[in-house]
C-alpha cells in the first residue's frame, strides 16, 4: 500500500472524543468527591488535563506501516508492542463509523485475523480520514480478494433482496429470544403493578418508566438502528455486508469463511411467517458488534432461501429425520422429572416457609399457589416435551449436515463436516437403554467456539457424523480453507 510505506498515525481528530472522554471522567471525579468543595473542581480538572495528556502522547507514538506481505502496528509509550498481521491471515476487514465518525470525517477500519482467541476485539483498529479509510480498505480488499472493490460505488451495488424500515423495526421487536422479551415485558408489567399497588407515587412511577426503557424501549431502538438500511451483496467470492443508521457498518469476506449458517425463527417470527439468517464466520465479530454475524436481518421465509442460495449455495438443506417413536417416552419421562422436581420444592416451602411469609398470606393462599403452580409447571413441561419430540430434525448430506431444535424459539443450523473440531454423544439412562443418545458439535464460531445440540437419535445414526469427519481426514477430503460449492 503506497499511502501506509511510510508509518502513519490515527487522525488527529479523534483527540477531540478523547478529549470529551477525559472531560466526563473530570466531572466524575469532581461529582464523586463533592464533599471537599472546591478542592473537587481542582482534583477533578487535574485528572483531567493528567488523561489528556496521555492521550496525545499515546496517540503521537502509535502508528501504522503497510509492506507487500503485512501490516504493521507499533506502540511505543511505557511499554513497546509491534503487532504483525500478514495479509494471507485476515478475516475481514470491517469499516466503522460512529456518530463521532460522521461528525469528524473520520472512519475507523478493523482488521480481524482467523481466530477466535479474543475474538471481540480486532487485531488492528485504526482510524482516518473518510476517504482514505475508504482507499485502506479498498486496497485491503484488492489483496485479500483480488476484487477492485470501490466503497465509493457501493451504492450503485443492489441488495440480494431489499429491505424496508419495517423489516428493520421486526427485527428489533422479534429477532431477539421469545423469553428475552417476555421477562422484559414480565420485569415492565411488574414494576407498574407494584405502581398500582403502592398508590402511585411519583419516584415509583419515574422508576417503572425507567425500567420499560431500560429492559424495553433502548433495546428496540438501539436494534432498529443498528440493522437500518441493511445490505447484502456478492461479488465473485466475496460477501459484502452493511448497515447502520447513526452508527455505519460495513464488512466483506470471502464465502469459504462461513463455518455454519442458521435460520432462527423466534415464537412471533413463525406466526408472522417470517425469520432471520445468522452465519459463523471466524474473525468477523468485533467489540462493537455485540451479537453474532447476521447475514439476514428478519424477513419472509422465502427472501431467506433467496439469501442462502445467492450468498452460500453449500448450505442449502432442505431434508431432515424426526426422532424415532422411542424418543417420545425420553421426552415424557423429562417432564415428568421436572414436575416432580417443582412439587418437591413447593412442599418444602409449605412445610419450612419463615414467619414472614406467614405474614403476608394465609397458609391456604400458599397452598393454592403451590397447587396452580405445579400444574402450570406440569402443562408446560408436558407441552414442551411434546414439542420438543416433533420439532427437532436431523439431517446429513454429502458435504454438511443439519440439525433443527427449539421448543419456543427454533433455529435450523447447517454445518460443514470440515469446519467441526469435534463431536460427542451423551445419553442418560433412560435413553441409553433404547439406544438413543445426543449428539454435541463444537466448531469455531464468531465469537470463541460454539456447540449445537442435536436431538435424541440411534447412536449409530449419530456416529455416522464422526466416522464421515474421520473418514473425510484419511481420505483427503477434509480441507478447512474450500468453498463447498
């Protein structure tokens, strides 16, 4: 890269966020030692005008070099670190711009290596000006693709399939966990019936208004924005990704990166027939990127096959087994465990309860409650069970395999038999003694290593997925690095 032969330093201008950083920490400061008048105003701006300081010199003394084979970062302020990311070891190289960004001009490229050690935190961060961010990354893409990628004309690059503001808000409202949104609206519904309750008072009015923006409201929004104006697109071998609305995302990298794809498809998302597309890709998460890799934010069913078949033909999978019949008793006798289990502990309750709760209800109020209780417990554990025994599937073609799950929420998961480290199956007795087991596939994924579950099958059945990784190894087969096409 002609622009980085000589070293280089992060844009001044980033100084000035810094600077703001260093402001806040002052008035904290200040704030926190308020009893000692005006002295806290002194201690507060002399810590300060201290953070400044170190700011600039740390910023004078980083910087960053490009060769014909790697990239260079180097640190020398207290301690020296030279950081070396040869071009052949890059993952992706992600572009971000965050509302100081945009303020600035400025724009801060990641570069992430194929690991998963660390992986939320990019091997290389450093930040431009707009355009030259803009010409690193072009360059990068040039040497890890050989695609002269212009980010100058991406605008002119169409999604595989469009995407509205309403997708946008669906997904911020369902493409989290069913129970993560019904404890929030649990935490919310609770917090103003104690309202109702107390008579209404101003504090504890403010502070269920607090919690529903906390639990409820900045979580919707902060996603809305987040996936905003959401693009996928493919040039040759290289996927290309972008959205954002305050703050700008955009990341590219080749299809032989994916390890596994998976279709969730939470509780309102089926209803809605609808669902969402997540990917593994190991060494595209990043710290500010605060969940795993989503190639797909939620739409109709079919834009998702759309998405799988225009971006990652090898992880098209349509066929899958259900559990044998005698999986069903295995399911069933779970459920009954459990409920077992929760009548146990509420006549417990009844029996060893503290004079407190005494105080609050009659002892038959508590037994009513134990009673309605354990059976709800006993309904939804059954439910599930049932559930659970008709939705999980099991599939293994040429080249990948699937497993499908999830009582409330269900995720289709495809994987490479390239990509698995390695696989074990577990039984408890009562599935043992039908010949049954589970099987557990770790592999890496964006964020450390992963483990998908598979439901109850024979054991042979199972086993067949690591005789095929092992037979795949001595025959040659096995290869890390292919695209599977």
């Amino acid at each position: 890269m002609q622009m980085l032969e000589e070293p280089v330093r992060n844009s001044p201008r980033i100084l000035v966020s810094q600077f703001l950083v260093a402001a806040f920490v002052a008035v904290v400061v200040a704030l926190t030692m308020a009893d000692n008048g005006t002295a806290a105003i002194g201690i507060g701006a002399a810590v300060g005008v201290l953070l400044a300081i170190y700011m600039v010199i740390a910023w004078s003394r980083t910087t960053l070099r490009a060769t014909d084979t790697e990239l260079i970062r180097e640190y020398n302020f207290l301690f020296n670190t030279r950081r070396v990311v040869p071009y052949n070891k890059i993952a992706s190289v992600n572009v971000i711009r965050t509302i100081f960004d945009r303020l600035l001009g400025t724009a801060t490229v990641q570069v992430n290596i194929n690991s998963a050690v660390n992986s939320n935190e990019p091997e290389i961060s450093f930040t431009f000006m707009k355009d030259v961010a803009d010409q690193v990354r072009n360059e990068m893409s040039f040497r890890m693709y050989g695609n002269a990628h212009d980010a100058q004309r991406e605008e002119i690059y169409e999604s595989i399939i469009p995407f509205t503001p309403k997708d946008s808000i669906l997904h911020g409202l369902f493409g989290t966990s069913t129970w993560a949104l019904l404890g929030s609206i649990l935490s919310v519904a609770f917090a103003f019936g104690m309202d109702y309750v107390t008579g209404g008072r101003l504090t504890d009015v403010m502070m269920s208004l607090l919690i529903l923006a906390v639990m409820f409201l900045i979580p919707l929004f902060s996603m809305v924005i987040k996936y905003y104006n959401f693009k996928v697109y493919r040039i040759k071998d290289t996927v290309y990704l972008s959205h954002g609305a305050l703050r700008l995302y955009r990341t590219s990298f080749k299809i032989n990166r994916i390890n596994a794809v998976r279709v969730k498809r939470t509780l309102i998302a089926r209803l809605l027939g609808k669902a969402s597309l997540e990917m593994e890709v190991v060494g595209l998460a990043s710290a500010d990127e605060d969940s795993r890799p989503v190639l797909c934010i939620m739409t109709d069913t079919d834009n998702i096959r759309k998405v799988i078949r225009e971006v990652a033909p090898m992880f098209e999978f349509e066929e899958g087994a259900l559990q044998p019949v005698e999986s069903r008793m295995v399911w069933m006798m779970k459920a009954v465990y459990v409920t077992a289990g929760f009548a146990i502990l509420a006549l417990a309750f009844l029996n060893w309860y503290p004079v407190e709760f005494n105080e609050l209800f009659a002892h038959e109020t508590y037994v009513r409650m134990a009673v309605i209780g354990t059976a709800v417990v006993a309904i939804l554990s059954f439910l599930g069970a049932y559930r659970g025994y008709k939705v999980d599937l099991l599939g293994m073609g040429e080249d990948v395999f699937m497993f499908r799950y999830g009582i409330v929420d269900r995720c289709t998961s495809v994987m490479q038999y390239d990509r698995v480290q390695f696989s074990e199956l577990y039984a408890w007795p009562m599935a043992a003694r039908r010949g049954l087991a589970r099987c557990q596939v770790r592999m890496l994924s964006s964020r450390g290593s992963s483990v998908t579950t598979s439901g109850y099958y024979p054991v042979e059945e199972l086993e067949r997925i690591q005789s095929e990784v092992m037979e795949r190894i001595r025959d040659g087969r096995y290869d890390y690095r292919k695209i599977t096409l």
